[in-house]
C-alpha cells in the first residue's frame, strides 16, 4: 500500500496567522488517467472528518477560500491562510490514486 | 439533508460478534459506493470495507478481512458491517462514509475521498 506521511504531526499556531501543511506519498499520485488523487480531510475535535478538498486543490462547498491545496506528484500541502479558531482540528490528507486508499497519519492544528 | 446514521456499536468480549448498521437519507443511496472507515481511540483514520452502489463488489483491509463482511440493504437505504471474531484491537469509532460519485466501479471509489460521514458509532472489545 501507499504510504502517506504527514509533517509537522503537531502545528501551533497563532490566530490570524498562515499555516501549512506538508503530505507525501510513497509513490507518485498521478493516476494513469491523468489525474491526481490526492483529498484533504478536516476532523474537529468530537467531530467526525469532513472533506475540505480533493483532487489536491478543489475546495468542496461551504470551506472558506483561506484554505488551499497544491502540490504534485509525491509532493502535497494544505496552506491556511489566516488560521481561524474552529480551524483547530486535526487534518488528514488521503491519496485515492493507487489500491487501496490510504490515509496520512494526521496534522493536529491548535492555537498557540 | 444528505446524512448518515450508524448505530450498533458497544461493548463486547473478544471472540463475539456484533452488526452495525448505517441509515442514508437525503441522497439516492442506492446509486453511490459506500466505505466503512475506522478511529482507534487516539489515533488516525483507518479504511475498513467498500461495497459497490449495487452490492456486486466488496473489499477489505486485510487487518479485517475474513473477520468482517460489508452488506447494503437499498430496499432500507441501509449499511452494514457484520464483525466477527473480534480482538481488542478492533476497538475504534466505526464511520460510515459515502463515495462522492454516482455508480462508478469500485475501483475509482477513492478518487474524490469520502464526501459524506456519519457520526459515528463506537465499538469497544473488552473482556
């Protein structure tokens, strides 16, 4: 299976301020299609996970424009621009491109 | 609203059994592909089970497979996960989660993730 690995594992941070998050895949994510499959997944504390984006920079309905992804290949990040209080939570990037999907460790994201 | 419900879980002793179930509302259930996914107190998210929008198809993570049979039921709009054989490390919330794309085969159903999850329903195996 693809491995997925996550950095920093913990990440205060300061309200207002960006933060990023770094993901890698063991191998590349670009799909024989073409694509790359490559989500984000935000989990509030008590809450179950929630997508926040897939195909590595499509944000789904309803995540404020602050939060961005990019990257390519074994390469990925998620980018907070201005961290806001119910950011905290711990997010999780999640590879789809290879059999069978495979979850990064998680980045817990808390307020310094 | 598109939701989703499991119930089921509990206490039980290594060995035992236990059926969760996860209505869908909201959506045509019987179009999408549906996972089981898993959180073992403390830690990270862990894919346990996909059955495709019609049932044909079933996969498992092989820390569960042989143990574990996903079913759907789309007369019920329902999920299941029957467990068996049950070790303390099966002790985890158990989410069920829905495919994001309509019918599809099985093997694209992690492309987009998980676009909808449940709640959750906590299994914990004790004795």
């Amino acid at each position: 299976d693809v491995v997925m690995t996550q950095s920093p594992l913990s990440l205060p941070v300061t309200l207002g301020q960006p933060a990023s998050i770094s993901c890698r895949s063991s191998q590349s994510l670009v799909h024989s299609d073409g694509n790359t499959y490559l989500n984000w997944f935000q989990q509030r504390p008590g809450q179950s996970p929630r997508r926040l984006i897939y195909k590595v920079s499509n944000r789904d309905s309803g995540v404020p424009d602050r939060f961005s992804g990019s990257g390519s290949g074994t390469d990925f990040t998620l980018k907070i621009s201005r961290v806001e209080a119910e950011d905290v939570g711990v997010y999780y990037c999640m590879q789809g491109t290879h059999w069978p999907g495979t979850f990064g460790p998680g980045t817990k994201v808390d307020i310094k | 609203q598109v939701q989703l419900v499991e119930s089921g879980g509990g206490v039980v002793q290594p060995g035992r059994s236990l059926r969760l179930s996860c209505a869908a509302s909201g959506f045509t259930f019987s179009s999408y592909g549906m996972h089981w996914v898993r959180q073992a107190p403390g830690k990270g998210l862990e894919w346990v089970a996909v059955i495709s929008y019609d049932g044909s198809n079933k996969y498992y993570a092989d820390s569960v497979k042989g143990r574990f049979t996903i079913s759907r039921d789309n007369s019920k709009n329902t999920l299941y996960l029957q467990m068996n054989s049950l070790r303390a490390e099966d002790t985890a919330v158990y989410y069920c989660a829905k495919v994001p794309q309509i019918f599809g085969v099985v093997m694209s159903y992690y492309y987009y993730g998980m676009d909808v999850w449940g709640q959750g329903t906590t299994v914990t195996v004790s004795s």
